[in-house]
C-alpha cells in the first residue's frame, strides 16, 4: 500500500493540538514532513518514486528530532505542541504561524526501497479559531 498522511486532532490555531502521522511506509524507514500553503505537482522528482503534491515556499520538519524512523510498524509521528507548534511552521524563508483562515498542505518525504525516496498523499488543512 502507499504511504498515507493521517492527520489528528484539531485544525483550531488556539488549541495547537494535531498530529501529523504518516503510515504505511516501508519498515526501518528514514522520513520527515514538508509543508506549504500552496499545492502543485512534480512527478518523481530527482528520481524518486513518487510525486511531490507542493509548491512554492516548501518548508521541512527536520530539525532536531523531527527526522523519524518508521520502524517496524511503519509509521512516522509528529505532534505539537512538543514536536513542532502551530505558531513556528516552517518554510524556506523562515517559520510562520498559523491564522485563522490559511490553508497548510502537509506531506510526508521518505526513503523508500533500494536509494530511492517517496512522498505519502497530501492534505490540506485550513486553521479555524
């Protein structure tokens, strides 16, 4: 199966409270999530076998901690508000906060058989109160 993207918890900025899950990768996998606020669509980028679903102003979840290992279950996890923090998303130019009414479209990005790399199905989340 191919990796999804699960989201859980609230889209609500005030309750800083969602977890970003990435199941079904391969076992003993390295992976870490982007973001953007803009979708696009790049096939198999740089060889990989999937395609990247951002665009524009991508920012990674890796700093320390936040690049996981899938394990044996083959699932990776990151969770705010100890993980990373609805008030610091990241991007390339530098982190913002989530408001009221933007959307943020995450992804997961991960090494996939062989030295090949993958991405998870993207979703989309637009932040409420």
């Amino acid at each position: 199966a191919p990796t999804d993207l699960v989201i859980n918890g609230s889209t609500s900025v005030a309750a800083d409270n969602m977890t970003l899950n990435a199941v079904n990768m391969p076992n003993n996998s390295f992976g870490f999530f982007i973001t953007s606020e803009t979708q696009g669509f790049v096939a198999n980028p740089a060889g990989s076998q999937g395609n990247i679903c951002l665009a524009g102003n991508l920012g990674r979840f890796v700093a320390t901690g936040q690049i996981k290992n899938s394990m044996m279950a083959g699932t990776i996890s990151l969770a705010t508000p100890t993980e990373w923090t609805t008030t610091a998303i990241p991007t390339s130019t530098g982190p913002y906060a989530a408001a009221v009414g933007i959307t943020t479209n995450f992804q997961a990005w991960h090494r996939d058989v062989g030295s090949n790399s993958n991405f998870s199905n993207a979703r989309e989340i637009t932040w409420t109160p």
